[in-house]
C-alpha cells in the first residue's frame, strides 16, 4: 500500500498489497480473499475505489483487527455468526463460571453487557448455580451489584434460596433470607400519611425467623398487619400499621389442630 500503509492498516486493519496497475488484493482472515482492479489511483499510488471499498466493507462488517466480537452495542454485521449461537455460547460460558466460582469471568460479562439473568432450558440462573455451589462471593455480586432477581424459578419451582438449603450452605441461605425479608418489607403497602417517617420494622424478630430457619426448622414466614399501635410522630398522635414477622412450626399446628 505504498506510503499509506500506516492509516490503511490503522484504517480497515487488514492485509492488503496494491499495485500501480490498480490491481488491489485484500484478505478476510480465515474467511475470505478478495481482488479488486480499478485503474484510477490516487497520489498514494493506491486504487481509490479499491480504498474506499475496503473502508466500506470495514463501516459494515466486523473484519478490523480491533473489532471485538463480545461488544454488545456493535452495529456491525457479524456473517461467521450463526443465529442463536451467541445466546447458547454466552449462557454455558456464564453457568460454567458460576459453577466453578470464576469471579473474573462473571465479572468481565457483567461489564460487557451481558443479561445475568439468562437461564438454560431447565430455567436454572447462574444465581441458582452460584448458590448450589455455595459461591457467597458470587451470590453477592449477583444480587447487590447485577441487581438480579434473587428468587427466579426454574422448571420445578425451586428458587436459588431452596439449592443453598439442599446443599447446606449457610452464609447462602442467611444472605437470600435477608433479601427476601427485605423484598417482603418493600412490598408492604404505605398509605398512611407520614408512615414513611413512623413506621418500625421489628428487626429482631428478622434475626430470629433467620437463625431458626439456620438451625433447620420448618414453617412458614407470615406477615400480621392487624395489629395497630398508635406512635407519637412530630408532635403528632399517629395510628400506624406494625409489621410483625410470625414464625409458625409443624408443632404450633399440631396444637391447633388437636
């Protein structure tokens, strides 16, 4: 490319050799080998419709050297892409990753772009994987930094709380139960003015409902809104809605069935 070798490689990024007939031969690698011959040139000695072909070519498809592949916001034809593959090739490597606690990998898709929520055929997330692995470093980058749905369901209903409970992981199920109580708590209706400022949240009955389910007691988690207690708010009497978190066994129905 004579003299503007330089900006033709900074330029397209790809092999190239011209000649003063106006012959230009320019490589694809791995893909493809492309001849061109018009005889007007320009004062590089270059064909000028060869040059503006291959900066064409390159403005619309993903053949420079500097074109990544994983840039999710590229407007460039990928044509060695086969439709879907991308998808499958991105959801093994994720899953891979959660599975084998590579916190470089996760992290590197997250920046990159990619939905962390993407799930295989079963519907299992790498958040599922993470916490069957009991990968606490993982969970917790799912959760407080991709901003994940901490309790998706894959095909049989299990959520990732009920794998960190299959496989004994501790910090796990500690970790999920509090984002689940959180989720609870955000999901209660606040209608009632200057509730916003007055309402207490009984946070040491959240510790408990925590380390019984920890020391493996079973039940279920409900939320009371019945009971009312009135608030001094600002100078203000204030009736408000507590919220109170009820823990009930397997031996309080007993009781109550007999």
């Amino acid at each position: 490319m004579y003299d503007f070798s330089g900006k033709f490689a900074f330029q397209v990024g790809l092999p190239a050799k011209s000649g003063v007939s106006g012959v230009m031969i320019v490589v694809v690698p791995n893909l493809m080998g492309i001849a061109l011959f018009a005889p007007p040139l320009d004062k590089m000695g270059n064909s000028t419709r060869g040059v503006a072909f291959c900066q064409k070519l390159i403005e619309t498809f993903n053949f420079h050297n500097y074109d990544s592949l994983l840039h999710a916001d590229s407007k460039k034809h990928d044509p060695r892409r086969r439709i879907g593959n991308r998808d499958t090739e991105l959801v093994v490597s994720l899953l891979f990753a959660a599975k084998n606690g590579d916190f470089d990998v996760v992290r590197r898709m997250y920046l990159q772009g990619t939905n962390l929520e993407m799930a295989d055929y079963d519907g299992r997330t790498a958040l599922h994987v993470a916490a069957a692995e009991g990968h606490m470093h993982l969970v917790k980058f799912f959760v407080n930094v991709a901003k994940v749905n901490h309790q998706p369901r894959d095909r049989w209903g299990r959520t990732p709380l009920d794998d960190a409970r299959a496989f004994h992981h501790e910090d796990c199920i500690r970790f999920l139960l509090k984002q689940h109580v959180r989720g609870n708590r955000n999901s209660i209706p606040n209608d009632v003015p200057g509730s916003e400022n007055c309402i207490e949240l009984n946070g040491q009955a959240d510790e408990s409902s925590g380390e019984e389910e920890l020391a493996g007691t079973t039940g279920v988690m409900l939320i009371n809104e019945s009971e009312v207690k009135e608030k001094v708010c600002n100078g203000a009497r204030r009736v408000l809605p507590t919220v109170k978190l009820q823990r009930v066994s397997e031996a309080d129905d007993e009781t109550a069935c007999a």
